[in-house]
C-alpha cells in the first residue's frame, strides 16, 4: 500500500482509487487511513461474498460519522448456510443468462464452489458434485442437501480469495492441444482439477 500512498501524495488534482488485499470492509477503511486514497478498488476479496459490498457501505458510513461502528458492525454480513447457497444459486443463475446457456453458465460457477463456501462445513463429497454440476436442477438438487441454518463461520470463512503470489504455471491435460475434443478420462482430470483450484 505504500506505492498507493505516495501516488497520492504525487498526484492532487485527480482521485486516487487503492486496490489490493482489500477481504474484509476493515481492510478498505485501513487502507484509506493509511494512504489517504479517495475510495478503494475491490478484486478477489469480493469472490464468492458479494455481501462484501453491503459491508464497505456500511463501514465507510461510520467511518464519515453517519451511523456509529456499533450499526456498521450489526449491518455486516455473517450468511448462514442457506443464504450462502441462495447467492450462489442466484450467481449461476445470472450466468445462465448472462451465456444464454445453461451448460455455460453451470460450467463457469464451477469456480466460484470453493470461494462461496469457505469455511463452512460442506463435505468434500458434496464440494465436489458442485464442482462438476451440469444444469440448475442439479444444482438445486445438490443445495438442497445442504444444512441452511449452519450458522456463519466466522473467521473461516473470512480471509483470501483466489491465487495470491505468483502466477500459477498452466497445465493441460495429456493430448489437449492435438485435439479440442476431451475423452473420458480427460473431462475426469478436468473435473478434478476443479474441485481443487479456486479458480483464481
């Protein structure tokens, strides 16, 4: 954050956004203090919580004075399991449309399984059938195992999202660039890929 910090002391006349390890509403205000940037940029902290957002509009509030820290703190987020599962299946709804395929979109929230429910107890067995679901029934078929008055975690479920550090080395499966097309055992490595990379 120091690079951010002196960016803005450089530069006066235009607002100056911060980014990086922002995972919790605490972290953006920290980061306001400490650089003195204008607003803060979220990236991979916001994977898998989009509640994280109600969270900084409630912390950036009291930090300007507008309701007290004890209402920012009573207006955080702490999901139950059930409202976890509601946002993930509204999220792989969205992509559905978003692809207008439902392949597609049940293919590309395949990622999201690990970061949505982090920290919480959801069986490997259960982790990975949703890293591999194929349309919204299943889907909801498979939410609907799930225990939805599980209550938040807490710190488990708080902290880093996606890759951090560097850049992870791409790996192909045997023979993917001699063909498109995957055969058995290949989608298999692919699946399993996928229930053990959070994607980002």
């Amino acid at each position: 954050w120091s690079a951010i910090a002196k960016l803005k002391e450089t530069v006066t006349s235009t607002p100056v956004l911060g980014n990086g390890d922002i995972w919790s509403a605490a972290d953006a205000i920290r980061m306001v203090e400490e650089t003195g940037c204008d607003g803060v940029v979220v990236g991979r902290g916001c994977l898998g919580r989009p509640w994280l957002f109600g969270d900084l509009a409630a912390a950036f509030r009291a930090s300007a004075g507008e309701i007290t820290a004890a209402e920012a703190e009573a207006a955080q987020a702490h999901p139950t399991l059930g409202q976890v599962a509601q946002a993930f299946r509204r999220h792989a709804e969205l992509l559905v449309e978003f692809f207008d395929s439902e392949e597609r979109g049940c293919r590309d929230i395949r990622k999201h399984v690990a970061w949505y429910f982090k920290g919480y107890p959801v069986g490997g067995d259960l982790r990975a059938s949703l890293a591999t679901v194929d349309t919204l029934e299943h889907l909801d078929e498979l939410l609907a195992t799930l225990d939805a008055d599980q209550e938040y975690p807490g710190e488990a479920a708080e902290g880093q999202r996606g890759r951090a550090g560097s850049p992870k080395r791409p790996a192909l499966p045997e023979g993917w660039l001699h063909s498109r097309e995957l055969d058995g055992a290949q989608r298999a490595e692919v699946a399993d890929a996928e229930v053990h990379n959070s994607g980002g």
